[in-house]
C-alpha cells in the first residue's frame, strides 16, 4: 500500500447517484463468415468492477464483448461484438460520472469483412490480412465534450509497466491507469487473481495481488475517493 486510505471499507451508498460506465472482455473482429481476430481477455475483470461499482449504490452501464459471464445484478448490460460496436456502445451511454475501460479492445480489424468463406487457394502457402486501426475508444472518451470526471484506462504490459502506463496516462488524458503485467506466471488474463499497480499523476498504489472480486473492489474505492475529492 503506497497510501493509507486503501483498504477502508466503504458504505453501500458511497457511489449512490453516480453513473459508471464500464467496458469489460474482448472484441472480435470479423475476417469472413466463420473467422475472426480476438483476444485471450475473460472479462472477468471488467464484470467485476461493474459489480463492485452497483454494491457501492452506482447506476452501472456494462458493456460487454463476447464472454461468457452472468451479468452482474442490478447491471445494465450492452453486448456488442467488434470494436466498432463498442465504440458506438460506448460512446452511446455518456453521459457518466466515470467510466472503466477494462476492454481489451482490437487495436486492428480488417480492412473488409470476406462476404464468403475465404478458400485456399491452389499453389499458395500464404494468406495476407490487411489490417486497419479501430477507434481508440478510451481517448475519445477523455477528450469527449461530454467527459466524464473520471476516466480510467487498463494497460497490459510485459515489461516496462510504469513507464508505458504512465506513457497511457499522459497521451490518452486519463484520470488514472490500472496497469497490470501480462505474459509469465504474474497473472493477467485467464486468470480469477489478479495484480495491478494504478498511476495517477503525483502517486500510485498498489492492488493486490489477490481474487479479481477483491482487486476490483479496491479499484471501485478509489475511483470513490477520487471522485469525491
Ligand atoms: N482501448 C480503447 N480502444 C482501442 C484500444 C484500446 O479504448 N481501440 C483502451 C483499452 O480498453 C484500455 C487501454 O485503451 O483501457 C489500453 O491502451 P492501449 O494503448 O490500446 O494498450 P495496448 O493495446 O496494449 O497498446 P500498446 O500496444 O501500444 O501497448
């Protein structure tokens, strides 16, 4: 702990009359009927900060890529499938007082979607795809007239963790960022536990490593403290 307010219990009502918006899982991005790009990302993390955020009194928006996870009580939940329906989804639900990008969002897609099944073709062994950059969902969020006061990003790093998340922080204009080492043994994705260190400008704390319920939980907190300060 790098501060002495984490780890207070909060009341129920704290986040009463708040709106949180948050994105959780991955997106799949569509390269003909029966293919697509995705990512390893459960959602579990995401599900488990709109939970978090509806046990301290929030009106909680999810939305949701493919997963397969129960929508927590109380949560309204949008499902949507690519980036592009995220970013439509997202941007769709402002206002909000905060939102959580918990998505592991597709920073490519294909620049078009087959309309049949792509064959193979007879005498080659290679396949090119060509790629195009999706939305930076989060970005557009922060720099969006209708900002919310707080706005968090996730980073996954393999190395260097503070100073890419600290890189996020400053370019994308966020609020704070969750960062948490992916790759190895650290935890991640696929996992239920989960650590993370969250940057702010002028400090940081440390989160776990424990369950996701309870990481999300400390993350929930001090989105509290922040956004009451
Ligand atoms: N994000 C987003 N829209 C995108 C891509 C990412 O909203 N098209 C959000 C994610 O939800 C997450 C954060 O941005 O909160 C991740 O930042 P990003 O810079 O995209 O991370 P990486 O994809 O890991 O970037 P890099 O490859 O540069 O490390």
């Amino acid at each position: 702990m790098s501060d002495a307010s984490a780890g207070k219990a909060l009341a129920a009502s704290t986040l009463a009359g708040k709106r949180v918006l948050v994105s959780a899982g991955p997106t799949f991005e569509d390269i003909d009927p029966v293919r697509f790009v995705g990512n390893r990302s459960s959602g579990k993390m995401g599900f488990a900060v709109a939970a978090a955020a509806r046990a301290l009194g929030a009106e909680v928006v999810l939305v949701a890529g493919p997963v397969h996870l129960d929508t927590p009580d109380g949560v309204t939940r949008i499902d949507v499938r690519s980036a592009a329906q995220m970013h439509t989804a997202v941007l769709g639900a402002l206002p909000a007082d905060a939102y959580v990008a918990a998505a592991a969002v597709a920073d490519f897609t294909p620049r078009r979607v087959s309309e049949h099944k792509i064959k193979k073709t007879a005498g080659s062994d290679t396949l090119v795809l060509e790629l195009v950059r999706t939305p930076d969902i989060l970005a557009e969020v922060a720099a969006h007239a209708r900002r919310p006061a707080l706005v968090v990003g996730f980073a996954a790093e393999t190395h260097e963790v503070e100073r890419y998340a600290r890189g996020k922080l400053a370019n994308k204009r966020l609020d704070l960022i969750a960062a948490n080492l992916v790759g190895g043994a650290q935890g991640g994705f696929e996992r239920d536990d989960n650590a993370l260190v969250v940057y702010w400008e002028g400090g940081e704390r440390q989160l776990g490593p424990a369950a996701k319920t309870e990481v999300a939980a400390q993350l929930v907190q001090l989105i509290a403290e922040r956004l009451q300060a």
